[in-house]
C-alpha cells in the first residue's frame, strides 16, 4: 500500500475538489462551488498543481481511470466522473442535496454524458493559458502550489 498523498493531511475532514485549472468550463464550477459552499467546507486544487498530480496517481491507482477534468476527494475516497459531480452536489445540502436523485441512473449513462461534456469542454468553454489564481480571501481553500 502506498503512502496517502501529500494533500490528505491539510484537507483534514474537508473534501477537496479538484479541477482542469485551464479550462473555463472547470473554473466556473468552481466558482459555482464557492458561491454556494457558505459554510467553507470544500477545498480545491488544480489537477496541474503538486497536489492534483498526487490525487491523479492515486485515484489511477483506487479507480483504474485518470481523471482530466474533476476529481473529488472525500473521507478518504476518490471518486471521479458523474459520482465526482454528484457526491459534490450533494455535500452543498439544501436543496442541492436532490443531486443524489441522480445515482438512479446507471453510472454508464451518467459517465456517457460526463465524458461526452469532458470530450468537448475546451471547444464550447475555451481555455486559459494558466491556472486561475485565486483572490487574497480565497488563497486558504486551494492547496494548489
């Protein structure tokens, strides 16, 4: 068994969402996330930063897939695609937490529709030179380097 990543200590009990830090599309889910997230409970990273490489190697590892585009990190899994999306959704509470309503599809549906997205973000978004750099009262909810 491998060492857990560099992350994990500083997210603590914070689920940690990681993101394309290119992508436009990517970046206005995480200020989706933001805007709604009161309580401050999610931290984010780009998958380009140090951290997002190690949560890369290690869902490879746990989910035999290479996420390019959202990763979720919680209580010590990692789940990718659609479960990342929804899982995520669900942890905004409120009203939100209907996006459970979603596991009810068959995760190849689900999955289909994310990676038909994923395929063609950069063509309907576009994409940034560099990775958003996050505002001064942001900077605690990133781990990116």
């Amino acid at each position: 068994m491998s060492p857990a990543p560099s992350f994990v200590s500083r997210a603590g009990n914070h689920p940690v969402l990681f993101f394309d830090g290119v992508c436009n599309l990517c970046d206005g889910v995480v200020q989706f996330f933001i805007r709604r997230d009161r309580k401050g409970l999610f931290l984010f990273a780009s998958l380009q930063s140090t951290a997002g490489q190690e949560a890369i190697q290690a869902a490879r590892q746990s989910q035999g897939r290479t996420p390019d585009s959202v990763l979720l990190y919680l209580n010590g899994r990692y789940y990718v695609q659609s479960d990342a999306v929804l899982h995520a959704l669900a942890l905004l509470g409120g009203a939100w937490s209907l996006s459970k309503a979603g596991f009810i599809f068959p995760r190849f549906i689900r999955n289909g529709v994310y990676d038909w997205v994923a395929r063609n973000r950069y063509r309907w978004y576009g994409k940034k030179d560099a990775c958003m750099i996050p505002t001064p009262d942001l900077r605690s909810r990133f781990l990116d380097d």
